[in-house]
C-alpha cells in the first residue's frame, strides 16, 4: 500500500511503498477514505512533540472496515467510521478504570504507538473507532475527529451557562469550528482574529462580533469562556485581558515558546486557565451529531495522497482554508 512517511526530525515527507498491515484480535482494517492534516503533525515532524520516527502520522482518519480482527463484534465489514487520537486505554489503571481512558499513561495513540492514517490503510482497535453519521461525508467527517472534538470537548469542559458570552482566538482548523459550535448552541459568539478576510468570514460562520486582540475583547465586553484555537502562544496570552470574571480560559494548542501568565488577569476576576484536548467518546458522538444535523459546516481543501507534501507545506505555512485534508 502507499503511505507517507515522516521519516525523520524536520525531514520532508515521503509516499513510500510499504506493506499493508493486518488487523490482529479485536482489531479491524480500515480502508482509508480521507485523512485530515492538523497543525499536531507539523509539532510531531518538526520533533516537537514526543516522536518515534520513521512514522505515518494522521490522527483524523475516516474510511471503511474492510476486515474484521478475530473477536470483534461491536463493528461490522463495510461500515463507515473514523479514528481519533486515543483509541482504547490498558484497560487496568486508575484512569481506565475511571472511564477516562484519555489520561492513561497506555493509551493507544493514533500517529503515536498505532499508525496513523495517510496511508491506504491502518489497523485500528476495533472499540477505538466510531461510527461516522450517514448525513457526512468522508472529507466532512475527518476533521471532526480532532479538530471538532477537541473545540466541543473544550466548550463542554467549560460549562458555559445561558447567556454566557464564548471568545474563540484563532480562526484557522480548530476556530472556524468552535465559532460554528458555540454560535449553533445559542451562545454569543465573539470571533478574535487580526486577518480581514476571516473577520468576514467568521460573521457568515455565526459570530456575532469580531475583534482583532485581547484589549478589543475586553473593550467589547470581553468573554465568560475563552477558547484558544491559535498555534501561536503570543496572541493566545495577549486574550487573556479579555476574560470576564469567573471566566475560564480553554487552553487547547500547543505552543513551542512558554506560556506566560500575568496572574492579575486571574486573581482578581477568579478566573481558571484550563488545558483541554479530547476528553472522551461522548464529546466526539455530539460533535458529530451536531455537524449531521447540519449546523456546522467543515470548510475543507482536499488533496490526493500524492500531494501531501505540498499540503503539509501549506498547513506548515498557516495558508489552509481551514483544513487540510487528504483524500484517498
Ligand atoms: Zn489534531
Ligand atoms: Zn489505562
């Protein structure tokens, strides 16, 4: 089969030849249909991010079952579903335990210990998959199974209350989906972007303001629930001035530079910074759910297998629109 390979520190990718893998018990071969890009990959290539290299990266696969792993009997042939980061936990400590198999220190990764999906097709633990609503299509569907479920996971983990007023900073993958969320759960919605083609653009995807930096925020009113969708760690803690009290502050990129926090924005309004990736199955089904229904809309720029260097290059490069995603 063909897959790109990262195969070193920094090194550009390559579509290799590799052999097709075999789905051992409880396991299942999926057919890989589409498979998006997240700015997690540029971290892992550039080493950023713990890395076991030669590797096939992708944590935002959809496709087809094509083969069943003995013992497996929550999934069927032909069925439709994706993958997201954490597939199953050990099943034996505290946090599996819990039912929280997103700490546990096992967890199969996808693009981490399991291999990821650009690539025709991967082996994935049966119970890590989920089904993709019928209303999605592939290319549609992908995204969600980072990009979508980590904004959800993060608006969910906020507890807004009615009349709570969301901030999203950042208007690229993850941002122009947590506008759509927010605004489709009936929440003010304030967009934080300096671009002046996604200040437009993030009216048409449902917010009700948009503002270029943390002291617009606060003049605006600022935000009850702040979510932090942008790569970059200098804008991302410029929007912490916009937090109203009792604000909570998502945290849900990774930066390479420090986060540094000027701890008057938080004593004096209790305010709480809260880190948040992907915080279980449930969050996924209702992100899902919620893009079925037609309230969300994945705005995708599909690439061929074969381009996935030029994609990576363009997601490297902050110039998607607003995700990258490579279709098979
Ligand atoms: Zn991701
Ligand atoms: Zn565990």
């Amino acid at each position: 089969m063909r897959a790109v390979m990262t195969t070193g520190k920094d090194a550009p990718w390559e579509i290799q030849e590799i052999e097709k893998p075999k789905p051992g018990a409880n396991q299942v071969l999926l057919k890989v249909h589409a498979s998006g890009i997240c700015y997690t990959d540029v971290h892992q290539t550039k080493g950023e991010l713990p890395i076991k290299f030669p590797c096939i990266l992708g944590h935002e696969p959809v496709g087809e079952i094509v083969e069943l792993g003995s013992g497996v009997r929550s999934r069927t042939l032909g069925q439709r579903v994706g993958v997201p980061w954490v597939q199953v936990g050990c099943n034996s400590c505290e946090w599996c335990l819990r039912g929280k198999n997103a700490f546990c220190r096992q967890a199969f990764g996808t693009s981490a210990s399991m291999q990821g999906g650009h690539a025709e097709y991967m082996v994935v633990w049966a119970d890590g998959t989920m089904p993709i609503p019928k209303e999605l299509s592939y290319e549609e569907a992908a995204p969600i199974f980072c990009a979508g479920y980590t904004v959800w996971s993060g608006l969910r983990i906020a507890q807004p209350q009615p009349g709570d007023r969301i901030a999203v900073i950042g208007i690229g993958g993850l941002g122009h989906l947590a506008v759509q969320y927010a605004a489709a759960s009936g929440f003010h919605t304030i967009a934080v972007t300096h671009s002046e083609d996604k200040k437009k653009l993030s009216m048409e995807l449902g917010a009700s303001e948009v503002v270029s930096n943390g002291k617009e925020l606060a003049e605006c009113g600022g935000a009850d629930v702040i979510l932090a969708c942008s790569n970059s760690a200098e804008q991302t803690m410029d929007c912490i001035k916009g937090i109203r009290p009792d604000g909570r502050f998502m945290v849900m990129g990774v930066y390479k530079e420090p986060f540094q926090v000027n701890l008057m924005d938080l004593l004096f309004k209790r305010a709480r910074i809260i880190g948040s990736i992907q915080n279980g199955p449930e969050y996924l089904y209702e992100a899902l759910d919620i893009a079925a229904k037609g309230k969300i809309k994945v705005m995708t720029e599909g690439f061929k297998l074969d381009d996935a260097v030029t994609a990576y290059d363009k997601v490297a490069k902050g110039d998607v629109r607003f995700r990258a995603v490579l279709t098979l």
